[in-house]
C-alpha cells in the first residue's frame, strides 16, 4: 500500500470513529462535529476524489458498512464513499428531500423491494447498470432475488441480503426421541424372535443369554431426525399424537399467529398479488378454491394448538423456544444469531436445526413470505456508474462478513456463510419464497390479510373472510365496487366433525 493510501486509510477510520456524517436537517443521525484541523485535512486529503453518499437506515449496519467503505477506498482509490444513517418513518420521502435540496445527494440507498416503485416513479431509482464482466443476476442469484428487484422487465435494485420464515425445531428432543424409538424397534424386535423361537420349543441360549446392546449410533440417530422433521403439518400432528414430551415442554407446535409473515406460508403458493415480479396490477388472484382450503386447515389447527393472538408475540415464541418449552415454531433468520448468542451466554441448552416450512397438508403446498433489502441508484443521482460499482463490491464481495458482523444473510455468498446448514436453510427457503410485491394500490393487503387471519383463527369462516378481502383490494385497485362470483369449497367430512365439536363446547 502506497504512503497515500496509508495516509487516507487512517484518516477515514479516524474520521468514521468519529462518526462525522450526517445532517440534522433531515432527521439523520449526527455523530460529533468536525474540528477545523480535520476539516482541513480531509479537503486536503479527499479533495481530488468523488465521493459516494450511501443511505441506510438499519443501525445495525453502521460498523459493517463503514469497513466496507474503507476497504473500498483502499480497493478504488479515486472514490470515496460516505455512509449515512438516517432514522424516521417517511424514509424515501427524506432522502427525496436530500436530493431535490442538498448538495450532498444521496447516490445510493439502502431500501426493502416491497418500496421500489414508489422509489422509481419518484425517480429515486434507475435501472441498473452491472460493470462490464459482471454476471447477470439472473445467472447467479436465487430466482426469489431476481424477482424481488425487477420493475416492469427493468431490474432497479440490487438484492443485498433478505428475510424470510423456516421451520425451527429443538434437534435434542427429536434426537432423544429417535434414539429411544429405535431401542424400542430393537427391543421388540428381539421380543419377537425370542416369542418365535419359544413357540417352536427352540429356545437359542445365545439370546437368551445375549449381552446389553450397543449404544444406538449416531449416524442412526441422525437418519432417523432426518425422517422425523416433518413435511407437512398433518406430520406434526400426527408427531405430537405420539410424542412423549419432557416435563418442559408445553407446546409441540407454537408460532406467532398474529403477525403475517409467520402466517403467510399457509396461502403463499395459492394468492397472487401482482404477479411474478409483484408489479402487475392486472394479476391478483386472492380469493379461489385452494385458498380457502389452506385457510381451513390453518382455522383447525386451533383445536390442536390453542394460541391467543392477543397473546402471542414472536419474541416471546422465541423466548419459549429457548426456554426449551416448544418442540417446532416458524421462525426468521434473526433467530440464528439471539440462538447463539444465548448458547454463547449459557442461556440455551439445546441443539436446534431449521428446515423449510411444511406443506399445509399432503396436497396444498406452502410457501414463504420475503423482503428482501436492496441497493438502489438514484435517478438524481450525477455519479451513476461509480454507485452501481460501489453496488456490485457492496452486494458481492466480502459478504460473508455481512453475517458474521450483523447476522443478517446475504443474498450473494462466496460459500463461507452457508456452510451452516442451518443458514443454508434459510437460503433455500428463500429461493422459492414469493417476495413482497411492490404494488402502491395494494400496499395495504398485509395489514388486511393478518386481520383475516386473525378472523378466521378465532372462527369467521375461511370462504367468506378470503372473498371479503378480495374484494376490497380488488376495489382499491379497479377504483370502483367489486364482487366475487362466490366459490362453493364443501367442507370435508372430518372437518366438519371437528367444526361440530367445537360449536357443541360453546
């Protein structure tokens, strides 16, 4: 490294420590003011080099992205990059603000998919731009990426790292539980040949006089785990009908109910709102056959797993996993690392491992809700080719540290990250999660779909709640009244039985 480079590397940790950037005026959070001897030195310093105004607003970033700008300074020696923190609810709307009425525009922004189109049609993104030999994303990210970014064919973001919901579930109980189920097998086995042989008066003495069995294997063990985590919910069902659980545990099955991302797997596979890419405002289809079918199986499961939704929250759920109350929950990658931390801090005693979430049944699939965070260019923005570089080494380079410094999961991994299994399921399930539409006509639904489901858990019928809410996000989008032609769905004979049962209790 040059005496130069030298030189502008400390000052920019220096400078970073100090945390000299941002702007009151605009709701950012301001570290501590520059000195006239370090003003002095960074015009000094810098005064040759474009600088890049990188917006976020996730605090937990700050450490991370600042090594980044560093290392990129050193990487690209005539830029340098400025990360800003910026707090308060109308995120875009400052950062418009900034661009329309400041000097220092931000250039590039962190932001989640779900707000892209607001972003493009106020001109605060562009099209991307990747720098010559840079693969398309399409030939190198998860599909649920690639959708989660795409505008109208046009690709306005880069995927940074994302959110979604696995299947998470204590490994020592299953394990303890396959290793007594496979001694029992054993046991009965052994049973058998001696009933056998003593029937046909030939008594073998070796069996008779057989040593203790060996220890079950592990490798056994484990294969039996494998076939234990369930693929289904009616598997968990069938799971908790046999399951002799430690005195702890007070929930086979427990996930927050009231908050829709943990929720939306029950109907994920079977509504469309906005399409592939969630940006076309003449593909929603909310209210049909299978729908409300996974919503039915999703209402009686309440009579198996009695949850308040006044009641439940997701980190009290985590709580009681860790806790060693629960068996299986829905859970989101954030857990991986309070999971750690609390082993970490002698607070977990358990193994745990993730897998994707069950189908609903043997014939309704399921799929997972995410968002994912990106980067976007600002269409205000006169620097557009240095931030779509920046971009690329942001979302691409070096992002294993991106977990290991923050827990979050990138969306591009050099591999290092996702040789935890456990991450690794994470990523899997994202792939084939449905990423969060960007539609502003329709960015209510989430609120009024986790009002539905709270509706129907507490015992609303599934067929009339799902076509209720069709219909008002079909109005908001066609700008006039609309009815659903009604879908008759019969209700199994089982459910039926379950649903009598309940009416006869009240």
């Amino acid at each position: 490294m040059t005496l130069k480079k030298r030189l502008i590397m400390i000052l920019a940790i220096a400078l970073i420590a100090g945390g000299l950037y941002g702007a009151g005026k605009f709701g950012l959070s301001v570290r501590s003011e520059k000195t006239e001897a370090e003003v002095e030195a960074e015009e000094s310093l810098f005064g040759r080099r474009e600088t890049l105004y990188l917006w976020y607003a996730d605090e937990t970033l700050t450490d991370y992205l600042n090594s980044v700008a560093v290392s990129y300074s050193d990487y690209q020696d005539e830029v340098r990059v400025v990360p800003v923190y910026t707090q308060g609810l109308e995120y875009l709307e400052t950062i418009n603000q900034a661009s329309l009425q400041t000097e220092e525009v931000p250039d590039l922004y962190i932001v989640s998919n779900d707000s892209l189109e607001k972003a493009y049609l106020a001109g605060l993104a562009s099209e991307v731009q990747l720098p010559e030999g840079v693969l398309p994303m399409a030939d190198m990210l998860p599909q649920a990426a690639v959708r989660a970014v795409t505008y109208h064919e046009k690709q306005i973001g880069y995927p940074f790292y994302y959110e979604t919901s696995c299947l998470l579930y204590n490994r020592t109980y299953l394990e303890d539980w396959a290793r007594a189920q496979i001694e029992a097998q054993r046991d009965q086995a052994l049973a058998e040949d001696a009933q056998e042989q003593a029937d046909n008066g030939d008594v073998d003495e070796e069996i008779q006089d057989a040593p203790e069995q060996a220890e079950v294997s592990g490798e056994d063990v484990n294969a039996k785990v494998e076939e234990t985590v369930p693929q289904t919910i009616d598997e968990i069902l069938a799971f908790a009908d046999v399951y002799d659980a430690p005195e702890q545990v007070e929930a086979i099955f427990k996930w927050d109910v009231s908050d829709i991302f943990y929720n939306y797997f029950i109907v994920g596979k079977y509504i469309d709102v906005g399409g592939e890419n969630g940006d076309n405002a003449d593909s929603i289809h909310i209210y049909n056959e299978n729908a409300i079918r996974a919503l039915r199986v999703y209402q009686n499961l309440n009579q198996f797993f009695s949850i308040d939704t006044k009641e439940i929250s997701y980190d009290g759920v985590l709580q009681d996993f860790l806790d060693g109350k629960i068996v299986y929950t829905v859970a989101t990658s954030d857990a991986l690392s309070k999971l750690e931390k609390a082993r970490e801090e002698g607070e977990f005693a358990y193994e745990y491992g993730v897998s994707r979430v069950p189908d609903v049944s043997g014939e309704l699939e399921s799929a997972s809700l995410s968002v994912t965070q990106c980067v976007g260019i600002n269409g205000y923005s006169t620097k557009k080719k240095m931030a779509n570089d920046f971009a690329v080494y942001l979302t691409q380079y070096n992002t294993d540290d991106l977990y290991a410094r923050t827990g979050k999961l990138p969306v591009h991994s050099e591999g290092k990250t996702y040789d935890d299994p456990n991450a690794a399921a994470f990523l899997e399930e994202y792939g084939r999660s449905v990423p969060m539409p960007k539609m502003i006509e329709t960015s209510n639904f989430w609120v009024e779909l986790e009002i539905a489901f709270a509706k129907i858990w507490d015992g609303d019928d599934a067929n009339d709640a799902l076509k209720a809410l069709s219909e008002q996000i079909m109005g908001q989008v066609l700008g006039e009244a609309y009815t659903e032609e009604y879908i008759d769905v019969p209700i199994p004979v089982e459910e039926e039985e379950i649903l009598e049962e309940d009416s006869g209790e009240e």
